[in-house]
C-alpha cells in the first residue's frame, strides 16, 4: 500500500479542487516589493542569491507561482514543480508560458506529493506552507526531503500550537460563517466582512482578504494533533540526516567560539532543541520583541506550560468546529484566561487583545456577527516559521 492509499482524503489538495480555487495568491502588483521581501527571507534561511545560481530546485504545492517569480530570478538551472491541484497546474504553465518563471528548464507535475517519483536530486527543495495540515506530516517531511542531493538544502514550513492561537481563536468563528443554507461564496462574502479590519491592521497585505478567509478560516485544515509541526517535530523526523541551518524569524543563536566547538559539542539540531521553547512568547504574538522576554525572565518551565494550554485551547477548539456549534465555548474562553494570566506584565497588548476577544466572541455565538473586536484585531501569532536543513548524509 502507497502512502497515498492510506488516506482517502489529501489535504489542501481536496479542498481546493472541490472549489476550483487557488486562495494563495500573493499581490505581486509591486513586483519589486514582491521580490524585495522573498530575497530578505531567502537571505535569513541563509539563501542569498549568489548561491543558487546555476542550481537546481524543485518546489511542492506551489500554487499560483507568485513566489516561484521571484526564486527564479536566482539563476536556477532547474527548475522544478508538484502540484495536484490542476487550477494551480495550469496557473504554473501559464506564467511559464509568458517567461514569469525563469530557469534554463522547466517541468510540472500534475500529481498528488506522495506519488511524485524522480531518480533527479536536488540542490534545493522547497514546500512552503504544505507540512502543518498533512495527517502523516513527519511521512510528508521525509519524502519531499528525500529529493534533496547530499549537502542540498531544504526549505519548509512549520507551526506550533503558541504560534497558532491567535489563528484558532479566529477559526472559532466558523459555526457562526459556514450554514448550510448558506453558499460557499456567501460564507466567503460573510467572513470577508468581519475579518477585513482584522487584516487591515497589518502595514502591508500579500493576498486579498477573499482568498485570506477561504484558506483559514473556511477550509478546516487543523482537524487532529498531528497536523501541529514544530521545528522540534522537524528535528525529530530528520535525526542526524539533515542539520538545521536557519529560521525566520532568526530567534536561535550560536554564541560559541569556532576554536572551541569539539566533535563532541552539541550540533546544530541540538542548539535548537536547548533553545527553541524559550522563544515560545515571541510566537505567541508577533508584537513582542526579544528584549521584553529577556527583561520577563521567561524560563523553559514557563514556556512549557504556556505551550501546554495553547495545546489545551486547540484541542477545544477542534470540537467547537468539529460539532460546528459553541456548546464548548465556555472552556476555550476559561483557557484563554488561564493564558493570559500567566502572561508576563510586559505583554499588556497580548493580554488586552486575550480580554477583547473574550467579550466578543461571546457576541458572535449569540448571533452579533458585525461585533467589533477592539484590540484582538491587530492580534497575531508567528502562525508559520520558515527553517532550512542541510542534507548530511
């Protein structure tokens, strides 16, 4: 049996193929802005352009190709795609077609990630916002990873139950969105309307808040534990094969001297592994700054406890959406106090936007669908964290 036949249902993939839709559009209206940004993360995952001239890639779940545009202009040889979507597929072969994409060659394949066979390595493998959602992430991980060469370099996504609370508070509007008797355009017309101020507190958008609305919150994506994939998750899929490189944000630092780095000194993977809860505030809300955490004193067991009620609050969550009702409603709330509580004084505005929320949602389960939400709206996690690994063997 395939990977692909232990499961009937492929996430994403069926989603978007019983719309027809690619909500992944990126705003490339300023493409230089648009490249702009994808270099500055490229250059954080320790990627700058120089160093994938003349290489080959090969990127999963690539949707529209907005951003295949700008990783192109690094001078790939190859260039490489997997998609099963066949709304994304012929998206791909029409920018490819108006030379959008460039690279000395070019290939897309129609297909499910889990069927996708090639001899071919890779000097880069790309599978941006696809691994958080799968049922089998850590299986997902390692056949994509396995198309890297030795000393090949692979880049992805990953979650963590801090960095999605503030998404999963929004997802529990959905028993007031998706009826019925509504239609799935009048779900996307309703959504758009009370998230639009949501999204408009950030200084720049990438994608409209139509596809925004379609992708989070009306696309049920999170329905289990194991669709949550940290960078710890990643570490542990991966074992002494591949070596973590970068991340954006960049949090985890190596102070050590060169000459004093032994055989028997921690690795790369294991600086992480020492530092990664540490930073579990900073991915609660993308406000707070490194210095607040230093002058808080947070510590592992803090952090800890903090990723435990988050796992608490999604874990509700999923039977609110599940059940499509908010007879579990009270619990999440009494667990986002439980959060807030032990929030330090220093996060006042994550504490504020926990308080607003509270009131608010209790508005929408009553029927208030035009509530506004005071400072929850400009509320947001770090929902998804960019790393790159190195192939060792």
């Amino acid at each position: 049996m395939t990977p692909s036949e232990k499961s009937v249902a492929k996430p994403f993939l069926d989603f978007y193929t019983t719309h027809n839709i690619i909500p992944t559009h990126q705003d490339i209206s300023d493409i230089e802005s648009h490249v702009f940004r994808r270099n500055y993360l490229y250059r954080t995952l320790g990627l700058p352009p120089s160093l994938l001239k003349n290489k080959r890639a090969l990127e999963f779940g690539p949707g529209t190709g907005d951003n295949a545009i700008a990783t192109s202009m690094y001078g790939l040889d190859t260039y490489d795609f997997v998609d099963g979507n066949p709304s994304s597929v012929r998206e791909l072969r029409r920018k490819l077609d108006l030379g959008l994409i460039k690279a000395n060659t070019t290939k897309v394949a129609e297909t499910n990630v889990y069927d996708y066979r090639d001899q071919v390595k890779y000097d880069l493998v790309i599978a941006e916002g696809i691994i958080p959602g799968q049922d089998r992430p850590k299986e997902f991980l390692n056949h994509i990873a396995s198309f890297c060469t030795l000393g090949g370099i692979a880049v992805f996504t990953t979650t963590s139950y801090t960095s999605l609370l503030a998404e999963i508070c929004r997802n529990v509007f959905r028993p007031a969105i998706v009826s019925e008797k509504k239609s799935f355009e009048q779900q996307v017309q309703i959504a758009s309307n009370i998230f639009r101020d949501h999204l408009s507190t950030f200084s720049v958008s990438t994608r409209s808040i139509e596809d925004w609305v379609t992708d989070n919150i009306l696309h049920n994506w999170l329905v289990s534990h194991s669709q949550v994939f940290s960078l710890v998750d990643a570490l542990d899929t991966f074992g002494d094969r591949f070596q973590f490189y970068s991340s954006s944000p960049r949090f985890l630092v190596d102070y050590r001297w060169y000459k004093s780095v032994r055989r028997a000194s921690p690795d790369f993977n294991g600086i992480v592994r020492e530092q990664y809860h540490n930073f579990s505030a900073l991915l609660l809300d993308y406000r707070v700054k490194q210095e607040t955490i230093q002058r808080s004193q947070i510590d592992r067991e803090w952090a800890l406890r903090l990723e435990e009620l988050c796992k608490q609050a999604f874990d509700i969550h999923l039977i609110i959406c599940h059940d499509q009702n908010f007879n579990s409603l009270m619990n999440f709330i009494d667990t986002l106090h439980s959060i807030s509580h032990i929030l330090p004084a220093e996060m006042g505005e994550t504490k504020s936007a926990i308080t607003d929320y509270t009131h608010g949602i209790r508005k929408i389960a009553r029927g208030e669908i035009d509530h506004q939400f005071g400072a929850f709206r400009s509320w947001w996690g770090r929902g998804q964290q960019y790393a790159s690994f190195v192939r060792e063997v």
